[in-house]
C-alpha cells in the first residue's frame, strides 16, 4: 500500500508548486450575477441554501455514489441543498443517470474542467458553493462544518482533507505525504473546495484559459479578495463526524510508475502547459 501515494504525491505536489508559485496570468472578469450571487435563498430557520457543483465527463460508474452521498449528507445538514451536475459531453449514461437521482443537470459542450464548474455555478440558487469531484463521496456532517465556516463572516472558502478510497494504510500515507504538507500553504488537493458565492462571482469564478490547477488560481484569487474583507481560507481537516473519500481509480488502471511519468513533464514550463489540453492528458485522457 505504501506505493500507492507516491504518484499522488509527485501529481498534487506539481500541480501546488506550479500553481501556487509561478502562475503570472490575468485575473478572469467577473462572473454575471447569477442565482445566490443576485438574490440569496435562506430557510425560515436561517440555513443558508448549499449548491452543489459536480463536473461530470464519462462518470456512469460513479455519479450515482457520488450524488446518493451528497443526499445523504443533505439529511444530516437539514437545509435546502441542490445537485448540478454538468455534463460535459458525456458519451454515456452520465446524465441520464443524475437526472433519475434528482440532480439538476446542465450540459456544457466544451470539454474542460474550468468551464464545467463555472456552467454550474452559473445555474446555482444557493448561497453557498460546492465544488466536488465526480468520483467522490461525502460521509457525516460536512455540509454542516461549510455552512459554520461560510456564515462566521470570518471564512471566504476553502478546501477540505481528503482520503483515497484504499486501505487504511494508504489513508495514513495519504495524510501525512499529502495533507499535512500541501497544509503549509494553506491548500489542499481538488475534489472538494468550498466558497461563498457571491465572492465566487466577484473574483471570475474557475479561469477557463487552465486545464489544469484551476482550483488553486481560484483559491488564490478568493484568499486575496478574502483578505480585503478580513476573512480567511480555511481547510477543513480531517475530524471522526465527517469523510471525504475519493476514487482510487486512475492508480488501479495505470500504476503508479505510468502516473508519475505522465505528470512529471509539469516541472517544466508548468504555468504554460496547463493552458494546453495535450499538455494535461493525465486529467483528459482514458478515464
């Protein structure tokens, strides 16, 4: 099991570095005001609504996990929550199943990441964001810990510590090869981040010039406009009332020696080649 964090590790540790250190580009312009960004949705009882946003290409064997937890953690959080799932020029049954599950589904026809996550933040009603990866899923209260952070007016967004889903032995590797790490610079790998709307739209929302990293020149973006109104980026860490576990798929398909050479090019140029599609094939290639 010990192997298996390695390509993990050299991935995100690439990814952090180039995004965190050496982008220099132009901020996008500001998103059109949409859904909570215009008018915010509260219950009587005063929860904020919650979006969630997950860009979906080819994730038939996953979606369905994926949006039965977010239900699930719906429940537990006893506010109003949402599903957009974006299909992004799916050729399965990505959609049709989301749409059987409940999830508002929006379909955007390019193919990239960036775009994806804006299309749905685009149709979003809540107050809150979401960002979740596909081939993730959320256990226990974390809707809940969002919702704390968000509405102490002290939080602009944030990450969250996740675990592969593998072997307990992996998990540790995991939390402190990654996590604990990629945590002194106050950011975290990308199946879930969390953000006030409003500010969201403010600061352009994800850059649709990236294929890659667009998650850490977002959180970036946010921590600055954060700092104009004194409020932090904040992780949430890993706690026994909540999990997010996401797939271990593209280690069990490839390996972790093909993983670490597809990603290893990065190092090179890296702020130029994650505005390359061909440049990013480890995150657009063979699901």
């Amino acid at each position: 099991m010990a192997r298996f964090a390695w390509p993990v590790i050299i991935r995100d540790r690439i990814v952090a570095v180039l995004a965190l250190n050496k982008m220099n580009h132009t901020y996008p312009a500001a998103l059109p005001q949409w859904g909570a960004a215009a008018n915010s949705t509260r219950t009587p009882a005063g929860k904020p609504a919650i979006s969630v946003v997950v860009p979906a290409f080819n994730e038939a064997g996953y979606i369905a996990g994926t949006i039965r937890s977010v239900l699930e953690a719906k429940k537990r959080y006893q506010g109003p929550v949402e599903i957009i799932v974006v299909d992004n020029n799916s050729t399965d049954d990505t959609a049709e199943i989301a749409k059987s599950l409940g999830a508002i589904v929006v379909h955007e026809p390019i193919n990239q990441i960036a775009r994806a996550r804006n299309a749905g933040a685009r149709a979003a009603k809540g107050e809150y964001l979401v960002f979740l990866d596909a081939d993730t899923r959320l256990e226990g209260d974390i809707l809940d810990k969002v919702e704390a952070n968000l509405s102490s007016g002290r939080v602009i967004g944030g990450g969250a510590w996740v675990e592969p889903d593998s072997g307990w032995i992996g998990r540790l590797i995991f939390k402190f090869a990654v996590n604990y790490p990629l945590a002194l610079k106050n950011v975290t790998v990308g199946p879930f981040l969390y953000c006030d709307s409003a500010a969201f739209h403010r600061v352009g929302g994800f850059d649709d010039a990236l294929y890659a990293a667009e998650e850490f020149s977002l959180a970036k973006r946010l921590k600055t406009e954060g700092g104009k109104e004194k409020k932090s980026w904040k992780i949430i860490k890993y706690n026994k009332n909540h999990r997010i576990i996401t797939s271990n798929r593209k280690f069990e398909k490839f390996g972790g020696l093909e993983m670490a050479m597809q990603n290893v090019h990065l190092i090179w140029k890296p702020h130029e080649k994650i505005k390359q599609k061909d440049q990013c094939r480890f995150w657009y290639g063979e699901r």
